[in-house]
C-alpha cells in the first residue's frame, strides 16, 4: 500500500471536469486506488464517490494505492492535482 498527501490547487476542485480527468488517470492503472478526505475513503475510479467528497481549492487530500502499480499510480494521480488539472492554461 502506498500513500501520499496532497493539496488541490485548482480553484474550483475535484468537480466533473477535473474529476472526470482524475478518474480516467486512476483507470491507467491496474491497482485500487482512493481518495481519503477527513475520515471519507471512496474509490478513485467512482465519479459519483468523487463528486460526493465535495472537494474545494485549498482541499487537502490522501492518495492511496494498492496493487502492482501502486507507487506509480499515486504519483502520477498527483501530478495531475498538482497541475491544476491544466486549467490555468484556459
């Protein structure tokens, strides 16, 4: 099992779009991947379990992985958060 921190850059959060972008990242990888926020843990290939977590800008939330692909699975997923999910470039 692997797990990393990481702070939601973008303003608006994990909403559809960048949600959307997060899962279809998630799905790139064979291991079990969740999102943790406060005590709630869903599944990081689920967008309605995203969506439920309510993740705004400033969010800080857990990354975790578990599987073959794990370490690569959580770095690669916050990269993506990191980048704002490249909406500053719009």
């Amino acid at each position: 099992m692997f797990v990393k921190d990481v702070m939601v850059q973008n303003q608006v959060g994990l909403h559809a779009r960048p949600a959307t972008f997060f899962i279809q990242k998630a799905n790139e990888f064979k291991s079990s991947i969740w999102i943790e926020k406060e005590e709630r843990r869903v599944n990081a290939k689920s967008l309605l379990g995203i969506l439920s977590l309510g993740i705004v800008g400033g969010t800080q939330i857990r990354i975790i992985a578990d599987g073959a692909d794990e370490e690569a699975a959580v770095e690669g997923l916050i990269e993506l958060v990191e980048s704002g999910f490249a909406e500053e470039t719009r």
